[in-house]
C-alpha cells in the first residue's frame, strides 16, 4: 500500500474566521492578508526546505485566496515537483453545492493557473452533491471523507478518504456523506490521518499506519 502525504494550507486567519463564526464576507481579502501578516509565506518556505531535506513530495492543498496574496510563494511549491490541490477559495465549510459553486468562481485565475484535480474540503466536511459540481470542473479526485482504507466512485470522482483505522468493528464503508471528525466517528476509528490526530501522536502515527 503506498502511504500519501498531503497539507492543508489555510491561514491561521482562516481558522479563527470558522471557529468564531464570523462570515469571511465580514473581513476584506486584503484585510485578511494583512492579518495574516506572512505567516503563512514562511511556514510554506519551511515545510518546502523540509521535504526537500528528506526528499519527499506532497499534495498541498490550497486556499485559492492564499494564491491572490502570495503567488510566487503557491508557485514555488509547484516549481519544486509538489501536487497543487485545491481547498477552496476561502476555507468556507460547505453546507451546500451553491457555498462550492460560488467559491470556485471566485478561485478562476487558480485554478486557471495550476489545473487542480485534487479537491479537499474544509473541515473535511462535504455533501454527496458537491461531487457533480467537483466533476464539472475537471476534478478527478477528493480527499473529503474520514474512513478506512476503501477508495469511492462519487459520481464520476475518486474519493481517498484520509485515514481512519477502524477498531470496533469491520469497515462497512458507506456513499452517506458527509463523514467529519465527530464523537460518533471517534467511538468507532480513530483518524490518524487527519492533522490533529498527527499532532498529538507525532512519530507514533506509524503505528497505526502499519496496522492498515
């Protein structure tokens, strides 16, 4: 089984946007990069010279926005041989298909710029109907779902569920979408995939990667 590595970046700005609630239609685009303030430039210069230490690629998936702040910064991870995905225009959880429409027509010079056929949804949070509009767009796969192991056809598009090791009982994966980082998840797999999870394990996440 071949192991795949991939990053989120978001800014910090973006978090707090969700977990306060506040519309990113509230805080302009420059106003948030202002925020931002670089910090999200030089943590993507360190993770670049990081993988190049140890000669590793990934996926990054992007925050369109991040892109309209810092262009040379999002080429330069292509220019080092690594996936460009996309995350979105503005980290906005999709409750519905119209939030994905709206934002990818806000993400045109992106996706104009590096052809993405990635796709990650925020907060790993997305509804089975978003994936007619992914296709539409040229998207080939997703990585939106936590589950175990089982690659799904969603119409028309791959979805790659990031990594959940099941303990409970067998994977009896299911097309019910969405499957977000939850109680009634975390009583059943443990995700050790997903970034928390790889924070709070660290180097014993390859524990659980030789357990799949």
């Amino acid at each position: 089984m071949k192991n795949i590595f991939s990053i989120d970046i978001e800014s910090w700005v973006h978090f707090y946007i969700d977990s306060l609630k506040i519309k990113p239609a509230a805080i302009t685009g420059s106003a948030r990069r202002e925020l931002d303030n670089s910090y999200i430039a030089d943590a993507i210069e360190k993770i670049l010279d990081l993988l190049d230490e140890y000669r590793q690629q990934a996926t990054f998936f992007v925050v369109a926005e991040i892109y309209d702040w810092y262009p040379d910064v999002i080429k330069e991870i292509a220019k080092r041989g690594h996936e460009i995905g996309y995350h979105t225009h503005s980290h906005l959880v999709l409750q519905n298909k119209e939030i994905l429409e709206r934002e990818l027509e806000k993400s045109k010079d992106f996706i104009a710029a590096f052809q993405p056929v990635g796709f990650r949804a925020p907060q790993i949070y997305i509804q089975n109907d978003s994936f007619a509009v992914l296709k539409q767009y040229g998207f080939k796969y997703s990585s939106s779902t936590y589950d175990s192991y089982r690659v799904m056809d969603i119409n028309g598009v791959a979805e790659i569920p990031v990594s959940a090791l099941s303990f409970r009982q067998r994977n009896n994966s299911s097309q019910k979408l969405p499957k977000q980082l939850t109680a009634k998840l975390l009583w059943k797999k443990i995700p050790f995939g997903s970034g928390l999870f790889i924070a709070l394990f660290g180097s014993k996440t390859s524990y659980f990667i030789d357990k799949i």
